[in-house]
C-alpha cells in the first residue's frame, strides 16, 4: 500500500503483509482500497478478493475508529478526530508576541495547531518576529505556553547572541524573576542544508524531537530558501514544467506534514518566506487596474470622495490622470453600463488581481492609499515566494512590509529621521534612504480578519519588535542594532 | 420540522440506505409543504436571494433562502475571501434553527474561538423563521453540544467517514467539509513527470484516472448523504490557476471534472475587489465596512448553470466582521457584470526579448501543472476505457 502507514500509522500490517508489497507495486493507495470494489483490487494487483476485501473491511474499521464512528470495537482512547462544538471552542492557546499592539492585531497571537507563514523582505523584521517567539513560547499561559521551541534554519544559524539581547533588554522579559525567565537552553536549533535533509528532518526527527523534549513551537526560516536552490539550477526549458509539477507536489507534501504535525501534536509550526518583486499587472491585464495605479502619482488631495469616480469605471476625466493615454478604446466600452458598477474590473478572477488580497501587498485602493502619514506614493509591491500553492498549504500569513524613508522627503517624520544612517541596503541611486518604516499585517487567518490599512506601524528595537501608535512616529536611531538586524535575517 | 426530518433520517441511516421507503407523489408533497424551512440561511439575505435566484421563480412550495436541503453546494475561492465564515456562519443559522449540523476538516482546522464569536453574537436575519421552529432561545451548551467536528487528515478518512452509518446523527441540517481539494491533492499529487516522454506508462494514467474516480465516488456518496437525509452539503474547494492565451491566469476551483461538476447544484464564486466607492450620506460606520467587503457571484444555481468557471456570474457584496457575515448595501447592487474582451496591447516586446520572459511563470509557480489536470480531465474516458481494456485482456 502506497500510503498505508501515513494514513493509518498504527495499523497492524501483520496478517496483511503477503498483500502489501503487491499493491504497492500496482499503486493501488487508501483512498482506491475504500472506493472499489474487492474484485477490481484483486484484478488489479492480483491478489486473492477475500483477503482484499479483508483487508478493506479492517482499514475502514481502523478508520472509524480514529473518527469514533465505530462502536462496536472497543476503543482504548478517546477518538482523536472528532470532537463536539465545546471541546473545539475550549481547546485554544497562544503565543504572545509580547507586544499588545501586534497580540491585538493577530488576535491574541499565534495559536498552536496551525501552520502559519511570516513573510517579509529582507530586513523587514521577520527573524526578528520569530526569535521573540522562541523565547515567549516558554513564558507561562497565557502569554506562552511553557514549552520549549525548536529552531530550523535553512539560512543562517540561530543569532544566539541577538536571543541573549533580547531577553536582556525586552521590557516584559527582563523583568521576570530568574525562574520563570525564558533560557536560551530550551531554545533547539537544527540547519538543514539541502531539501533532502529538510525532507528527512522534519518527517522523521521532528516528530521525535517534539516528544522528547516537550516542544510547543517549531520555526522554520526560511522555508523558500532551500526549494529555490533546487529549482533554479536546471535551466532547459523544456524540463520546466516537469519540475515546476515536482515541485508544487513536494510543497503539497510539505504542507500537509506540517499541518498534521501542529494539528497532532498541538504545536504552533512558523515559517518565514521570503518575498520577490511584482510587477504591475502585464499589459494583457484589463486596463482598470492599470490606470488606476497610475492615477495614484498623480497628486490628489486626500478626499475620499473624489478620487472615486475614476474607479467606478465610469467617468474617468473626473480624475485627470497624470498618463495622457489611459488606454482610449476603454470608455466606449464601459460608458453604457447604467448603474454604478459593482466591481471595478470586468475580469476579477484573474491571478493579477486576486493575488493583491492573498499576499499582503496591493490590496490598499489607490483612494486610501494616501493614507494616515499623508504621502502620496506608490507602494513597492512583492509577492511571498512558492507561489499560490503554497499559499493554499498555510491556515494564516502574516506580512511584514518595510518601506523607505527617503532624507529628501519633505515631511516631518524624514526630518525627525535625520542624524540617521546612511542606507546601505537601498542600493544607492536615488535619494539618500534615511531610514525604514515598518508595518506588521495580517493577510488572511481563521481566527482574526485582515488588519485594516497598512496594517500596525512596528519597530525593531533592542527588545525585539514593538508596535508604535499613529501619533509617534520614529525611525529606528541605533546603527548597531540595524546590523545586527540584517545579519540575523540575511545569509 | 426537525423532528419529522430527525425520524427520517434516523430510520434511514439505521436500516440498509439500499431501499428507499415508498412514499406517494401527494405524500411527498404534503411532506414538502409540511418540512417548513427547505433551506439555511447563510446569514446575508443578499447571497440566500442570490442562492435560489435561477429564473425560476416558484416560491410557493419551497419556503426560506439560502442553502438548499438535499443538494450540494460548492464555494471556492483564494485564501482569505471567507468560505469558512460562510460556512461557520449557515451552521450558526442551523445550530439555532434547532437542528445538528456536522463539519469536517480537511485542511486547516476550524478556529474554536472564531467559531464562539459567532455563536454568541449571532442575531437572526428573519424571526419568523427561527420562531417557528425554536420558540424558546436555546442555551449556549446546548447549541455547542449540537456542533459535532471531525477531522479528515487523509482522503481515506473523509470516505471511511460518508459511509459510517453513525456518521449524521438525527436532525442533522447541514454537513460542511472545508477545503476538501487539499485531500485530493495529496493523495492524487497532480504529477506531469511521465507526460514529457510522450507516452506515460500505465502506473501514471491509473493514478490519474484515480484522482477523477475517487472524486466521482466522493460526490456520490455526498450526494446520497444529502438526499437520504435531506441535509444541506456545503464543500469549500480552494483554488489553482490556467493560463489563458492573452488574458493572464485565471483562478478556478482546485476540484473539477464532469461529473464533480454535475454532482454540484449550486456554486459560488468567493472574491475580493476594491471597496466600493463611499457616498457623501454615509455614515462612519458604513465608511468602515468598506474594507471588509467581499463578493459572491453565482456559477451555478439549483443546477442551472448561470456563468462560466472563471468569470462570477451575478455578484453581490458582502461583509465579513466581528460578528460574522452581514448585508452590504449598495444601490442596485445585484446586476450582471457584462463581459467585454477589452482589445489587447501587444507587449511592448517579443518575449524573446525580454531576458527571463520564459522562466518567469515557473519562479513563482503561478501557472504551474493546471492544465495538466484540464487536460487529464478531458483525456479521462479514455484513460478508464484503456484501463478497462487491458484488466479485461489480462484478466482470466
């Protein structure tokens, strides 16, 4: 059997086992033996139909067993699958981030039984989101879970020396007594180079490691890193496709190893992802979206009024646009339509639009994009790495957005920002980069709606990560602090 | 109303499902007319119009709106458009309806405190409806007792689960099963390794043909579960992308084939889109819910096929808060959105040109291995039949 041993893992094979290596070798899987018929099994595999039938008859007792479906077999414990509407409200903890603002945001912070994604770019913040956790998930309920926590890098090791800063300088944890004070000895690290032992480590260590040493977070960062070496060095076109298949199985794969593994063992499973640039949607896109994004340099008043009659379609020179040709042949089209138009894109299924709500960047409307801090420019749009298929494996994303502070912007926030460093990341032309702001977000989870706007302003100080209200607005002063930042979440 | 369905059910599910028990066209009607409520409601009057608007307009013996007993509903949609809140919502409906509804797991698991919130703050849209069934309000423990949950970690578990007799206890009004593609994609990994060489060996199109067949089974077995016991079937499928010639990738629902697609009755289309523009006469609060709209357009409705996969048929907003699903009003908001192929630019260059044009798609695995399974789907019958040939040729 294909799959047996996943599906049911402590299934007797014994008085099965002149069956098994049959049916595996004729791929017949779980899912084949419950849906035909014993005389087809047999054909296919060649196997005798009363022992396939056996066979049958005991997987789907097995199964119902797990599901608490079956009662004349006597069950030793509870059935593990199922539960009532009280068990499920009843069963819930989570992880502070051990800070009130981003706990408010993500709704009390992450929760274990899920596999949750933080993505960012690089120097956004992540490692650093993540090592709070580490040590918070150690904490007493409610804030942790007083559990240790493991920590799988694909990239960098695990910045011991900024967990050590960490626990010195963050308000809530310094001022612990000594022995209830997170240690980073019940902090585990393990690096998996390569996807092979990535694969292997966490299928058959982890589950071991968890057991053993009573871990209730897992974090992986970063979950790309490894997918993205494998994939890119095979540069005939023609094997391509091939292995983009192989590669959306292994995500699939991926996923639901996780999932199974926070959902059985009640962990919570972080991962970091890293982002790639998007670009406007292509030309064969339908024009709206287009315009309208171009519409959004133009320098508008913030009114939220005006701006709009330009997206409904309908009358676009109430909106000059800054483009002298937004696309002609557009507004024969749309100007018969009657009434004001529901949807501001006749094709609103596409992946070019749709990913603006899944992945955390370009959701925000260009009338609201001039938001809170009064500037009026576009937003630098990225797209978390492994694309939607991995998106679809992850219960809740969590995007950290990072944006520049230009020393020539003529707002308050770049003058209070001067005195700051240079910006070495930024790549140089351009302005000078004055420094980094920050917002946390999150995209989609079953527990809490998406955050609303930019999301919650944070910043990264020598206590980790700490939301600041809309009023303060600061930018991060100590240079040696931004590289310990980008060392710990840059190879 | 539940109580003469609960019989039903109960005397269904305990005896054989073989035989169903005579009843006369007459009976059946006045059963009909007499079973109250033949549909839950998803808790946004917009979308239950929308649920049983097919053209046909004979209300006079099918009394409420919104998911309908006895058929299948399907509602797909990217992460975050809020098919688990619709389903949360409708069994917050039938929880307080009076009845028992039943959800299953596939994917991620259903949010207990998510779940509570609801059930606390839940106001019903149409009294009339929950008084005549429930007079008295029904204590919260009770409610949460009638709640049963499952998890289907593998495909195997779901199909152990449609087939064990216990598996709808009596009164059972809805069965949701959330994200039921992420079963199939791990059993039946869409795998086009074996294509490349031309022709695929036997072991590649017996799984494929797998993946259709065990999709058929699965939709049979829910649609005898709905009809048998006149429960309501809620499926939430996610998405996968196609590449069109010149119009960019698409989203459609992760599970289809023809017969998946014929076992469905109803489908709807979750997505999202720029909030609405506001009105000067709007209140703040309105202003705020702008954010939270999302959008439900109809495919297909009480088996008439309104709009092609991968366009949204007719649309009505939505919001999705605290408190669960709501109305989102908008003037004259349920319309056709009329379709027009915009003319295309051409790009600026040939792809050629453009350095990594042919390894763009690949890097983020956006339009990756779909087509493959549309092909698949098409080459089907074929695939089954050559099966069949061959364990005909080599059987005895």
């Amino acid at each position: 059997m294909t799959d047996l041993l996943q599906v049911l893992p402590d299934f007797s094979t014994q008085p099965y086992s002149h069956l098994l290596p049959s049916l595996e070798k004729n791929q017949v899987t779980t899912a084949d033996l419950l849906t035909l018929d014993a005389v087809d099994i047999a054909k296919r595999a060649q196997v005798p139909v009363a022992e396939a039938r056996r066979l049958t008859d005991a997987v789907l007792s097995a199964l119902r067993g797990q599901l608490g479906l079956q009662h004349d077999i006597e069950i030793s414990k509870k059935p593990s699958l199922a539960s009532t509407g009280q068990e499920l409200i009843g069963r819930w903890s989570t992880i502070s981030t051990l800070d009130d603002g981003l706990d408010a945001a993500l709704g009390g912070g992450i929760p274990t039984g899920y596999l949750v994604e933080v993505t960012g770019e690089s120097g956004a913040g992540k490692t650093q989101f993540l090592l709070t956790l580490l040590l918070s998930s150690q904490l007493a309920p409610p804030a942790g879970l007083s559990k240790s926590a493991l920590y799988i890098s694909t990239e960098a090791a695990l910045p011991t020396s900024r967990l050590a800063q960490l626990l010195k300088s963050h308000p809530r944890l310094s001022s612990l007594p000594d022995a209830s004070r997170p240690s980073l000895s019940r902090i585990l690290s393990i690096q998996t180079p390569d996807l092979e032992s990535q694969d292997h480590i966490l299928r058959y260590q982890l589950p071991v490691a968890i057991a053993r040493h009573n871990i209730g977070l897992v974090v992986l960062d970063s979950v790309a890193a490894n997918y993205r070496a494998e994939f890119s060095q095979d540069p005939s076109a023609k094997s391509g496709a091939a292995a983009m298949a192989k590669r959306s199985a292994q995500l699939v794969q991926l996923g639901s190893l996780l999932r199974d593994l926070a959902r059985a063992e009640n962990i919570a499973i972080v991962v970091a992802n890293q982002v790639a640039d998007r670009f406007s949607p292509t030309p064969a896109a339908p024009s709206a979206a287009v315009s309208r994004t171009t519409s959004l340099n133009s320098n508008q008043s913030n009114s939220n009024n005006k701006p709009n009659n330009g997206d409904t379609n309908g009358s676009r020179p109430a909106s000059p646009s800054p483009q002298p040709q937004p696309q002609p042949e557009k507004r024969p089209i749309s100007t018969p339509r009657p009434s004001p138009q529901l949807l501001s894109t006749p094709d609103p299924l596409t992946l070019d639009h749709q990913q603006r709500w899944f992945t955390g960047w370009g959701d925000l409307a260009p009338s609201s994009s001039s938001n809170d801090d009064g500037i009026d420019r576009p937003q630098m749009l990225k797209t978390p790495s492994l694309g939607l298929v991995w998106t679809n494996q992850i219960a809740c994303r969590i995007a950290l957005i990072k944006e520049v502070v230009y020393s020539t912007e003529q707002d308050e926030q770049a003058r209070k920002a001067e005195g700051g460093r240079d910006g070495d990341e930024g790549g140089g032309s351009g302005p000078d980069i004055a420094g980094w702001r920050r917002w946390m977000r999150v995209v989609f989870a079953p527990w809490a709606g998406p955050t609303e706007g930019r999301g919650v302003r944070f910043e990264i100080c020598g206590g980790g990560v700490r939301s600041i209200g809309r009023g303060e607005a600061k930018v991060i002063e100590s240079g040696a602090l931004e590289s310990a930042t980008a060392a710990a979440s840059l190879p | 109303m539940a109580s003469s369905s609960g019989q039903a059910s109960a005397r269904l599910s305990s005896s054989s499902s073989h035989r169903l028990p005579t009843v006369s066209a007459s009976q059946a009607l006045l059963n009909l007319k007499a079973s109250g409520s033949s549909a839950i409601s998803t808790g946004s009057k917009q979308l239950d119009l929308l649920l049983c608007s097919n053209g046909i307009q004979n209300r006079s013996v099918t009394s409420g709106e919104g998911l309908r007993r006895g058929q299948i509903t399907e509602v797909h949609g990217s992460p975050g458009t809020g098919k688990t809140t619709l389903g949360m919502q409708t069994s917050v409906s039938a929880l307080y309806g009076g009845d028992r509804v039943v959800w299953v797991d596939a994917g991620t698991q259903l949010a207990g405190p998510r779940l509570n919130e609801l059930l606390t703050s839940f106001k019903p849209s149409n009294g009339k409806q929950i008084s005549s069934s429930a007079p008295v309000t029904p204590r919260d423990d009770d409610i949460r007792s009638r709640f049963h949950h499952y998890i289907a970690p593998t495909l195997a578990h779901l199909l152990a689960m449609c087939t064990a007799p216990m598996f709808l206890p009596a009164g059972t009004a809805l069965l949701v099963v959330d994200s039921v593609s992420t079963l199939f994609d791990n059993a039946y990994p869409r795998n086009t390794d074996d294509r490349s060489n031309g022709n695929r060996n036997n072991d590649g199109k017996w799984a494929a043909s797998r993946r259709f067949s065990v999709m058929n089974d699965l939709m049979s077995k829910l649609s005898k579960l709905a009809a048998l016991n006149n429960i309501a079937v809620l499926v939430t499928c996610q998405t996968a992308t196609r590449m069109r010639a010149g119009l960019g990738a698409v989203l459609l629902p992760a599970l289809s084939g023809t017969e998946w697609d014929n076992g469905i009755s109803t489908r709807l289309v979750l997505f999202r889109d720029w909030p609405p523009p506001a009105h000067k006469d709007m209140s703040d609060a309105d202003r705020q819910l702008l954010g939270k709209v999302r959008y439900a357009g109809a495919i297909k409705v009480n088996g008439v096929t309104l709009a092609d996969i991968g366009t949204v048929g007719n649309v009505v907003p939505f919001t999705i808060q605290a408190h669960g699903l709501a109305d989102f009003d908008i003037p004259s908001s349920s319309q056709t959105v009329q379709y027009h192929t915009s003319p295309v630019r051409p790009p600026k260059r040939t792809y050629a040109e453009i350095a990594d044009s042919d390894g763009e798609e690949d890097e983020y695995g956006w339009g990756n291995g779909d087509e493959d399974e549309v092909l698949a789907a098409e080459g089907l019958v074929d695939d089954a039949l050559a099966i069949d040939l061959t364990a005909t040729e080599a059987g005895p």
